[in-house]
C-alpha cells in the first residue's frame, strides 16, 4: 500500500466517520495519460469490504493533460439524470485536495472489464462493436439542457466550429513549431466545412478502452475528464487515430457508419469516412494544444515530466494525419 | 573536442544501457514505462543530434524563397515585415540556438505567405507549399524513428 491508502483513509474517517473504514489494500492502476488512478479496497467495520476507484490530478506543473476536475465530477453527477448511458456511481469527492493529496473523485469500482480486453478476446467482435456504437451514439444524444450550466454551451454548430477554427489560429500563433502546418490545415478546413448535425454531447476520449462491461447490467462509460458540447462527429474523428488493437473503425468503416447513422438518425451526406476524418482535426484541437504546450514547458525549472517529451513523436504524428486528411478531402 | 564517438553515437550506447542492463533490472511497472519512454526520447533525440543543423538550414532556405516567390507576385504588409525579420537574423551561425531562431521566423513568414497566397486564390503558390510542408512532416517521420505509443 502506498501513501494514497493511509490517506485515503483518513477522507473515509471524515466523510464515514461511523462507518470505520479500513483500507486493506490500494495500487495504482498504470496506463493513463493523464489522470493518477488507484484501486483501493475497504473494509467497514461490520465487515462489509468494498472497492473504489480514486481518480485525482497529477502534482501541479507534472504531466501533460490538464482537465478540471470540478466540471467532471459536476458533469458524472449530471449524467445519471440527463441521458441513459450508465457511468460509475460517484461516492465522495475531495474538492480541495485537503484529504487525497490533489482533486479526487471516489467511485465505485465496477466488477467488469474493458469493452477493449474483450474486443481483443473475441472470435466475432461484430456484437461488441455495434454495443460500441450504440453507447457513444447513446452519449451523442444527451438533452443538452440537462447538463451542468458550467459547461460552455456554443450557440449554434457555425459558431462552435468557427471557434475551434479561431484556436487553431491562437495555437499557431503561440508555438511557431506548428504554425506552418496549422497555417495550412486551418485554411484549409475553413474551405471545405461539411454538412452540419445537432451539436450534442462529445466524451472526448471515445475509445472501447473507456467502456466498461460486465456479467450483466449496462455498460459503463468512465474518463469523462474532456467531455464537452460540440460535434458528436468529434468522437468518431477521435476513435479512428487510436492506435490500440483491434480498432473496430478500420475493421469495417462503412459497416461502422452505417451502425451509427441508424442509431442516431444523422444521414450519409453527414456521417461518412470524409466527414470522420475531417472531424479527427476539429475533435484534436484542445489536445493538441495541451501536447504543445507541454513540449514548450520542457527545459523550464518546473518541468513536466517524461511523458511530454515522448509525447512530442504525436505532434508529429498529428502533422502528418492533417495533412494527409486535406490532401485525401481536397 | 572529441569527435568520435559522435553525439548521436553516445546517445545511442545510453539507449543500448538503458534496455539492456537496466530495464531487465525493473519490476516497477510504472518505472518499466517511464525508462521505456526515456529510451524512445533518447533514440529520437539521436537522430536530431546528427542531422537537425543541416535539416533546418535547408528547410529554412526553401521557405525564405517560398516567401520571395509569394511576395513578387501577392505583396502584402505582413509578409513584408516578416521577410525582414528573418533577414535581420543570424543567417551564418551555426550554432544551434540561432539556427532555431531563424527557421522559426522562416516559418512565420511561410504562414504569412500562405496567407497572400490563399487570399488571392492562387492554385499554384499554395500547391508548392503543400509540398514544403510535405517535406516538413517527412522529416518529423524520420525523427520519430520506431515511435510506437505505450503505455494506452
């Protein structure tokens, strides 16, 4: 057990103080990018045991993803109203950081596995790619007016694309790196702007590895840390650039599509390879951002950590993907 | 100064230290992660030390007559400014900061050109820099070197 568990124990004699929980074991969970995550198991005094998730921020200044953690565990108590996609139960939250060392939401640790280990296991994966679909298709229409009021709601589908457009200049102008091709790419997508659909709930970080199934019950979407309101199509852009095996996009993209424009009633001239690849640019912006501003924070006297010079290798990797986007759009 | 082994050489063997003798040593996953990605960062980083001075000098000279070529034909107050400043920049030196410094404001002036380029509509001027920007990114590719992701 590390340092986590005894403080973990301690919030559980604050927020449960007739409960006595004892800590029996807790480990990191590796593999994020960008939240610190732990497993912890509790055991209450009248012999109850229960598993949690802990998912808090990195040391300030460390890592390369940021996200606000009060918008997320607002948004993860909104949810379970607004929309029937079924997310992990939030227990506690520690808004100060006072307990658990940095922001931290505690929920409940699910008995299930990712829609990703069992992807990679199965001899047919056509039934768990359509329960893929069905539940970010499920996301995507979220009531907007059920979410949090601190999330931005954009006016109408022009502005927000014109604002992600106007980011790509400021970004540009900001990390002369980049500006070259993100010179070139954003003129570019201002030139060819596809069809426009309902702005809708976007996760932000759509991949199988983010849905969690079990024995039984629905499946549970988790990392919700950059969900925001824009074009749902962002999700499916997002999904195709993922590198874990097997991606069920590439797998059949029409069959794909096809699956997705059933679930949400979009149409052909709105949902197809072009306009998922054009929406990969657009859905990357903030992460890409993040991605520049970490490699310019290397070499200064707070640095932030290994991840954001490795990291460096995906800026390039996301030059060549926009490029070869409008070169296969144009 | 010591010339062999080359900088690149000498990060390499740091590379070949880092997998095979100290890697094996680590039951840690999170440190098996963290010296994996220090490795990559280290190869990547050797492949920059061998040829990054002569790859910007002749990206830098390819954009500047880009920008010559868009002015002659689109001239425009920005462009303008901008080819002077990176004229007024250490063209000789090669000592890495300078180096940097000038292809950065290379580059702006590129944006700047492509911008009069695009402006005006001209098919021809913003094909050719499709293809610096071809160019540009073949290079990244070759730092990236075995890039794989880890650790998702």
């Amino acid at each position: 057990m590390d340092a986590l568990g005894p403080r973990f124990e301690r919030f559980l004699a604050a927020v449960e103080p007739a409960r006595e929980g004892r800590v029996v074991a807790c480990e990191a969970i590796t593999g994020g990018y960008s939240r610190i995550s732990a497993r912890a198991r509790v055991r209450w005094r009248d012999g109850v045991e229960e598993t949690f998730i802990l998912r808090g921020d990195p040391p300030p200044g460390s890592g390369v993803f940021t996200s606000d953690r009060d918008a997320e565990a607002e948004l993860l108590g909104a949810l379970p109203a607004a929309t029937s996609v079924s997310t992990p139960r939030v227990r506690w939250y520690d808004g100060s950081g006072e307990h658990l060392g940095s922001k931290a939401i505690v929920m409940d640790c699910a008995p299930a596995v990712s829609l990703q280990d069992e992807m990679a296991r199965a001899q047919d994966i056509g039934p768990l790619t359509d329960l893929f679909i069905d539940t970010f298709a499920a996301v995507h229409a979220t009531p907007l007016d059920r979410l949090p009021a601190r999330m931005p709601h954009p006016p109408d589908w022009l502005s927000y694309l014109d604002g992600v457009l106007a980011g790509y200049d400021r970004i540009a102008g900001e990390h002369p790196g980049s500006a070259p091709v993100l010179g070139y790419v954003t003129w570019w997508a201002r030139t060819h702007k596809p069809p426009p659909v309902p702005l809708g709930l976007v996760h932000g970080d759509c991949n199988p590895t983010n849905v969690l199934v079990g024995p039984s019950g629905p499946p549970l979407v988790i990392d919700w840390e950059f969900a925001r309101i824009g074009d749902p199509r962002e999700d499916l852009g997002y999904y195709t650039q993922s590198p874990v095996q097997p991606n069920v996009y590439w797998a059949d993209p029409e069959r794909f599509l096809d699956r997705y424009r059933a679930a949400t009633g979009l149409t052909q001239e709105q949902v197809n390879p072009q306009t998922v690849d054009y929406f990969l640019i657009i859905g990357m912006a903030a992460l890409l951002e993040q991605l520049l501003t970490a490699a310019a924070a290397i070499g200064a006297a707070e640095r932030p950590g290994i991840l954001a010079p490795y990291l460096i290798n995906a800026i390039s990797h996301q030059h060549d993907m926009f490029l070869a986007i409008c070169d296969r759009l144009s | 100064m010591i010339t062999r082994p080359t900088t690149d050489a000498l990060i390499v063997d740091c590379c070949r230290e880092l997998t095979d003798a100290i890697l094996p040593g680590l039951t840690d996953e999170t440190l098996r992660l963290r010296l994996v990605m220090t490795e990559t960062v280290l190869r990547n980083a050797a492949v920059r030390a061998a040829h990054e001075i002569a790859w910007m000098r002749e990206e830098t000279a390819a954009l500047v007559a880009y920008a010559a070529a868009v002015a002659a034909r689109h001239p425009s107050e920005p462009l303008r400014a901008a080819m002077t400043t990176v004229e007024a920049s250490a063209a000789a030196s090669l000592h890495l900061a300078d180096v940097v410094d000038r292809y950065e404001k290379a580059g702006q002036a590129f944006e700047k050109a492509l911008t009069a380029a695009q402006g005006a509509g001209s098919a021809d001027l913003i094909a050719q820099a499709r293809e610096l920007l071809r160019d540009r990114v073949e290079i990244e590719k070759r730092v990236m070197a075995t890039y794989t992701i880890v650790g998702r």
